[in-house]
C-alpha cells in the first residue's frame, strides 16, 4: 500500500473514533477509557512488532529517536486524555472538527520546525481547515 492509502486508512478510522469513542465513555470516567483505549494500543502495536520481527531493531534505535519518540508519546497522551473528556462534555460532531485542527497545526510545525515547504494552494487549504473547524463550533 503507498503513503495515500495509509494515509486515507488513518483518516477513515480517525473518524470512526469520534463516533466509537463518543459511545464508549458515555458510562465511564474519560482517564479510565483512555487507558483502556491506551492499552489496546499498545497490545497492538507490539504484537505487530513481535510478527513482524521488527524487535530484532532495538537494540539499534539512538537516544535521540526515544528522546523525540517519548516526546511524542507525551503529545499524544495529553491528546487522548483531552480528547475523551471533550468527547464527555459535547457531541462528537462538534469535537472530532475541532481536534481536526491538528492538521492545520502540524502543517505550520512542519514548516516552522522542519523547513518543510508549502505551497500557496496548501496555506490556501491550512486557512479553510481552521474554518471549516471553526464553523462547526457554531
């Protein structure tokens, strides 16, 4: 599969969290079911890993990818953790635009941080997320 279809797979289940998530904390504290959530991950995650045998490439990764790695896992945390309470306190409808704005915000970091390049026609895009998010919160 190329980087469209993972990318388009990422999307699609993205989407569905909104609507699974917003069930499955309807009746549980939002911490505990981003452990639950959190747990399945990981039991995921390194279950690939193992059937993979992609362990054998531990030993090999450097301080600074676990430094960054752990760094992101962080992010991802506070995510999740915001994520589930937001879904607790209003519709899915309204939370999963707005947690979409991370694409618009990882578009500026990617230029910021990374020197990636962006085009117009992409700022142009960048400017109707933020909209398009911010419509929805009517």
């Amino acid at each position: 599969m190329t980087w469209l279809g993972y990318a388009l797979l990422s999307a699609f289940a993205a989407g569905a969290t909104a609507v699974l998530a917003k069930v499955g904390v309807r009746d549980v504290p939002s911490n505990l079911a981003t452990a639950i959530r959190t747990t399945v991950v990981l039991m995921l995650a390194w279950g690939l890993v193992f059937a993979r045998g992609e362990s054998r490439s531990l030993p090999a990764v450097g301080a600074r990818s676990y430094v960054f790695l752990v760094l992101s896992a962080l992010a991802t945390g506070i995510s999740w953790l915001a994520y589930f309470k937001a879904l607790q306190l209003a519709p899915a409808s309204r939370v999963a635009p707005i947690d979409k704005l991370s694409l618009p915000i990882a578009v500026v970091l990617a230029f910021a941080a990374l020197g990636e390049s962006v085009s117009p026609l992409a700022w142009l895009g960048v400017a109707l997320m933020v909209i398009g998010a911010l419509l929805t919160v009517g």
